[in-house]
C-alpha cells in the first residue's frame, strides 16, 4: 500500500494467487445474490459504523469474486479481482488505486483492532457507493448473457 503500482493480473496467475478455472455462472450467481443481500442490509446506512464499512468492503469483493467466476478465474488473494478490474476498463486508475486503499483500511479494522470514527468513515462509505453500482452494472450485463 501507499503509491505502489498495482500488480498486474498476470502475476496473480503466476503466483498461484488466482487459478484458471471453467466459467462457474451458478458460484457467479450466489455470490452476486451475497452481494446484493449484504449491500443492502447496510445502505443506506443512518450511522457510518465499522459494520457498515466491513460489509460495504465486503460487498463489493463478492461482486469482483463473481464477475471473477463468470470470466474463468478463482481468487485466493484481495489484491487480485481490484486488478481485473482495473485491467478489463471495469474500474479506472482513481477507483482502483480507492478500493485497493478500503481494502487495506478493512484489513486494519477486522485484524488489527483500527477504530475508525463515523467523521473518517462517511468519505470512505461515499467511495464505496458508486464503484459498488459500476461493478455491480458490469456483473449484471456479463450474468444476463449467461
């Protein structure tokens, strides 16, 4: 974290991080449906909580896990589905570089005990809304094909 370039999605692949699998549209429609469910449960949200923040986070993984599925790949790492996205035009270099910053920001929450206030969590929350809306457009289009 902090100004590192993202690894290429190749080399997720090539460290085994991510395995090329068959396209799975059933695992690709569970986790959407997870996504969704968990999304909103949350949002709105009245109060920005580590919960709702844990959960938004959480959302948007499932729904990369699931455009994942549906292209071939099994990820076993965070970083991985972010660079797809950023890779397939999915998500910019701005949406990247803030999701890839969530998802550090999340692991500090969950395994390291960072507290956040609700005045650092609002922006953070705001973030995560659209670019959960931009994945979950690219993984509705993709799972009506199918």
């Amino acid at each position: 974290m902090g100004g590192d370039a993202m690894r290429p999605f190749h080399s997720f692949l090539d460290s085994q991080e991510v395995n090329k699998i068959s396209p799975d549209v059933p695992l690709a429609n569970s986790l959407f449906q997870d996504a969704e469910s968990r999304f909103h449960a949350f949002f709105p949200f009245k109060e920005p909580t580590k919960f709702v923040f844990e959960n938004g986070y959480e959302a948007i993984r499932e729904l990369m896990d699931s455009l994942l599925a549906l292209r071939g790949f099994k990820s076993y790492s965070h970083e991985a589905p972010i660079s797809f996205l950023l890779e397939q035009d999915i998500l910019n270099e701005k949406e990247a570089k803030d999701i890839d910053h969530i998802r550090y920001l999340r692991n500090r929450s969950k395994y390291y005990g960072k507290q956040f206030s609700p005045i650092e969590l609002g922006p953070l929350l705001e973030i995560l809304l659209p670019i959960y809306g931009r994945i979950k457009e690219a993984v509705t289009k993709e799972l009506t094909v199918h």
